[in-house]
C-alpha cells in the first residue's frame, strides 16, 4: 500500500477565529493546527511541507509565551539572557522578529548548549545542556509540531514525557500484568547513559520514515550537533541529545519507540493464529514491556531461561539496531514475588494480591532530603519559617506517594519527622527536653497546651509551633493523613484528537495527573495545613459567635472569613493572621460573597 504524502500548506485562519483576546485566538489556531498534524498522521500519511508551520510569526509567539512561563526559564545559556530580560512586549516582538527572519531566510543556526552539572543519588553528575533562549524558543516550535505527529505513531504503554501520562500509570501497568496475567519474570532494563549515547544519524533515518521535509530535518541536525561550551572552551557534540533541551525527551522517545515495537512484535501485534504457533514450537511465551523515558520493564510469562533468552535479545537489537549499550549488571531479572523497583515503586506480587509501594531506595532518599531541610529550617531563629519549608517538601513527596499503597510508609515517614524535628531544635536551641525560654515561647506539647485548643486535634498533627503571642500556629504536616487515592488505567486516548482529548480532561482526577499536565481551571484558594490550627484559634477568640450576626455557631454552621483573599497576599502564614480572619455562621458567609461588601457587627441575634 502506498501511503499519500502530505503537504501542510494551509492552516487555520486567525481571522477566522473570533476570541476574546489575541492570546485565545493563538491558542486556538496552535490548538487546531495540531488537530489536523495529528488526524492525517493517524491515517499513516507523511508530511513534506512542515517547514511553512516554522515561518510563521504566530506559532513563535505561542512558543515564546510557553518558554517564559517554565520555570527553567530564570536559568540563562551562553549568551546570559533569561525570563526577566524580556519582560517588555518591545522585547519580546524583537526576538519574535528577528527568529521570523532567520527562518524565513534559512540562516537560523542553534548556538552551543551551556554544560552544567546536577548531582544523583549515587554520587555521580548528570550532565544538563542549557540551550539559549533563542534556541528554547525554535526547540518548543518543533514540539508543537512534532508531538501531535508522533503521538499517533508511539507504543501505547510507553508513558514518559507524554501529555496525559505519568509514572503512576507505569506502574499501574505492571500491576495490571502480574495480578491479572500471570506474569512470572521481570527484566528490569538499564541503557547505559542513553541520552549521552543517542545516534544522530539513526535519529535522522528514524524521522525520515514520516518526515519528508528536509529543512525540519536540517534543524534538527543543526541542534544536535550544535556543540557544548564547558568552561569557555567549545566541543563537538557526534551524538547524544541534551539533557535540558525542550526537544530532547520528544526526540528520545522516538529513538526508543523502536525498542517498544521490536518488543510488541515478538507477542502483541501478532494474529492470534501465530501466537498458537509460537506456543507449540516455545519459540517465545508472552511478553509485554513498559517503558518511562530510557527506564523500561518487560514481564515475561515463561520461566527464568526465556528470560535469559529474552534478555540476550534485547541487547543484541540495541547494540546492532540503535547503537545502545544494555547494562550487564544493573539489567536484572527478578521473579515477581521478590518485588522490584520501578521509577521510585516497589512493584511485587503477594498471595492474593499485588502491591505497589515507595521503593527502599525511595524510603532512603526521603530521610536524607527531610534530614537536610529539618537542619537547613532551623539555622535561623525563624521556626515558623523552617515549619513552612519542610511542610513544603512533605506536600510534595506525598502527593506524589498517595497514588499508590503509602500507609505504612506515611506512617513511618511521620514518626521519623517528628523525631528528627524535635532533636534537632532541641540541639540548635541548646535547651533541655521540655524545657528552656524556647520551648516555652514557641513548642505546644500536648501536656503543656497553653490554649487548650490544639488537644482535640492531638490525631491529626503531632508538633505544633506558635509565635510569641500565640496568634499564628504552624503545624509538622502529618503524611498519614492525605487521602489515597488510587488511579485507573490509562485510557490510551491521544490528546490531540478532540473527542479523545475531551474524554481524558473529564477523567483528569481518575488519571491522577502531575500538576503540569492538569488543565487549567478557575482560581481554589488553599490556605494550607497551618489553617486548621488557626481556624480553631479564631472561633475560640470570638467564643464561637458569627462576627456580624452575633449568633453562636458551631458544626457546620461555623464557618472562618478570609478578609483579603491568599491572592492579595505572597504567602499562606500572611493570610492566616488573626486580624485577617473573622468567623461568621453559613448565612452571613454567603451573604458576603454574593454582596462583596464591607463586613460590619451588627447586634442583631444578641444572646
């Protein structure tokens, strides 16, 4: 069958499109355009003409406006120019201009990448290229237009640096096999330093088999061998994509597509009728891969020597196919009940069930990294302060924790934070336990609660901090008592086909997706952890009597006002002080958000 090549040489009119604003009307035209990228590619057709999408001034502009809204923006390349040098809309057309030109003209030339270092857990450095804010920009553009592409051609269950995908997913996947299927054996897969070890001329071919457009393709090549400067001195880049590119991730998922497919063939994507003929001969028994970035599993429903088998294949494909080196010793092959590790999961099968749980090494990790912020937090003479910041870690190790089985480990992770809070204020404080002007003026034990107050809530925290005057109170965030909230499946749905697309942001809270990948929704105030606490404080204060009504109110009645919303202020502790907090029963709460006027007592409802 020969398959049609596509020429993209119309794209939605702008002015078509009637928007309240300009930036809707970018948004919807980038929007539609990918519609279109990705239905003709989901018919298996090629593109030849993709380099026009490049020349025009209004994708720039959408690509612009996405790479100063990351945050990676504040870190500048070579040329030392970041978010903040182009806070004007004067410099902002003159970037977008002067790319137009070089595109349009074909003059445009990536400039070398800024090597820097981050440290990894194992002692070793990851080396990151930090690309110019120019080349940011053309890097996002071809995203856009990549992504919309390639979706359609990806492996169902690989999830890294996907829309709509995440880790969890991942690991549900494996849970899925091993409970339902059966699967025995798990070869845990280890590229070594694949991203530095990436092909480019294999990457070209592999693009060229539904890219026909040879200036995107020269582009491309420009950015890969652009170079690095380390330390004023300049070096060639023969292979490898950088670790901090825009482009990267989505260039090496279509580089290690061809690993997902040289799997999926050997069981998924053949006829029913081979897969009885490969049983008899015991050619190969089911196997199934997922991968997350350069990380991948295959399950294996055979014994441990078609593992072997499998393994040795694996490598063969990625030395002769794709020029990857497997990693002997950390490619493991570990039966299912043993458990194994798996983007920070413990994935292992028990009778009866299968859990998926924080990994040792993940348990490990969190203690060292809580440990650093506990000492950090409290060099200063500003407890509430330190409270804040390892609350701000905890949050977050959480949250990403609460998708799976993290009972036990919540439950140990809070035991071991109160333990190391409270012996490393006590050492820096230079006090004894439970005693000294420190632990008088700012720790509430619940022996020696000075309100009374923070008794009742003795299950639900475990630490409480005061100032001097005891109106703000801060609160060791207490893990066990985020909710769980396990996912389902992924639906294996492509985001950029707008009936799918619709399904998955209905079903954005079953996908339990990172905060990056949630679509936008209207303003939610969070006043966090340390507004329980105070709450209490302000309806002790005000004896439990509506502000304005005077009506006594408890239960549910009982409701606390913020006077300035958490938007008018730049932090949580600031909105929750005492003079901006009222209480006010249910009626009058209402009263005030539909009115939006100025809240004054009234005597009305003396008691």
């Amino acid at each position: 069958m020969i398959k049609e090549v596509v020429a993209i040489n119309t794209t939605p009119n702008i002015q078509q499109i009637q928007p309240s604003t300009r930036k809707d009307a970018l948004t919807q035209w980038v929007k539609r355009t990918q519609e279109i990228l990705a239905y003709r590619s989901q018919q298996g057709l090629q593109f030849n003409r993709l380099y026009n999408l490049l020349r025009t001034k209004r994708l720039t502009e959408v690509a612009l406006e996405s790479v100063l809204q990351n945050q990676g923006a504040k870190t500048p390349g070579i040329d030392g120019v970041t978010k903040y040098d182009l806070e004007t809309d004067e410099a902002k057309q003159e970037l977008i201009d002067e790319l137009n030109r070089e595109l349009c003209s074909k003059t445009y030339k990536p400039r070398p990448v800024r090597r820097t270092y981050v440290p990894k857990d194992n002692g070793e450095k990851r080396p990151l290229g930090i690309p110019t804010m120019r080349d940011r920009v053309v890097q996002e553009m071809l995203r856009l237009i990549l992504e919309p592409i390639y979706e359609c051609h990806f492996y169902k269950h690989s999830y890294g640096f996907r829309p709509f995908r995440s880790t969890h997913h991942a690991a549900l996947r494996l849970k899925d096999l091993i409970g339902n299927r059966g699967y025995k054996y798990a070869i845990e897969g280890d590229i070594r330093k694949c991203f530095d070890s990436i092909q480019h001329k294999k990457l070209l071919q592999i693009l060229r088999k539904v890219i026909h457009d040879e200036s995107v393709i020269y582009i491309i090549r420009q950015m890969l061998k652009s170079g690095v400067m380390e330390d004023d001195a300049w070096s060639v880049t023969d292979e490898g994509t950088p670790q901090g590119g825009i482009v990267s991730p989505l260039l090496a998922n279509i580089y290690l597509n061809e690993l997902d497919q040289f799997i999926a063939d050997k069981w998924e994507h053949i006829t029913m009728v081979e897969r009885q003929r490969r049983r008899r001969r015991g050619e190969h028994l089911p196997c199934y891969i997922t991968r997350y970035a350069d990380d991948f599993v295959v399950l294996v429903h055979g014994d441990e020597q078609q593992a072997i088998q499998l393994k040795s294949e694996i490598a063969e494909f990625l030395k002769t196919e794709l020029h990857l080196e497997l990693s002997t010793e950390k490619t493991l092959i570990t039966p299912v009940e043993k458990g194994f590790d798996f983007l920070g999961f413990q994935v292992r099968k028990f009778t009866g069930a299968t859990l998926i749980t924080p990994s040792h090494k993940a348990m490990n990790k969190f203690r060292k990294k809580a440990k650093q912020r506990i000492e950090d937090g409290f060099q200063n003479d500003n407890d509430a302060g330190a409270i804040a910041y390892i609350n701000q870690y905890l949050l977050g190790w959480g949250m990403y924790y609460r998708r799976v089985s993290s009972s036990d480990a919540f439950r140990e992770a809070d035991h071991y934070i109160w333990w190391r809070v409270f012996r490393t204020s006590k050492r820096l404080r230079n006090v004894k336990l439970y005693g000294g002007q420190h632990f008088k003026a700012h720790y509430i034990p619940y022996a020696n609660d000075i309100r009374r107050l923070n008794r009742r809530h003795k299950g639900r925290n475990y630490g409480v901090w005061a100032d001097k005057e005891h109106t703000v109170a801060h609160i060791i965030m207490a893990l066990r008592f985020i909710p769980i909230r396990y996912i389902n499946q992924h639906p294996q749905l492509n985001p950029y086909i707008p009936e799918e697309r619709e399904q998955l942001e209905k079903r954005v809270g079953q996908l339990g997706l990172p905060p990056d990948q949630i679509p936008e929704k209207e303003y939610v105030p969070d006043y966090g952890w340390e507004w329980q606490i105070t709450r209490q404080y302000v309806l002790e204060l005000y004896g439990h009597r509506c502000y304005r009504c005077q009506k006594s109110i408890k239960g549910q009645q009982a409701h606390v006002h913020h006077r300035k919303k958490l938007k008018s202020w730049k932090s949580r502790q600031q909105a929750n002080l005492i003079d901006n907090l009222v209480p006010l029963c249910r009626t009058c709460h209402t009263w005030h958000h539909k009115r939006h006027q100025k809240l004054e007592p009234t005597n009305s409802g003396n008691t």
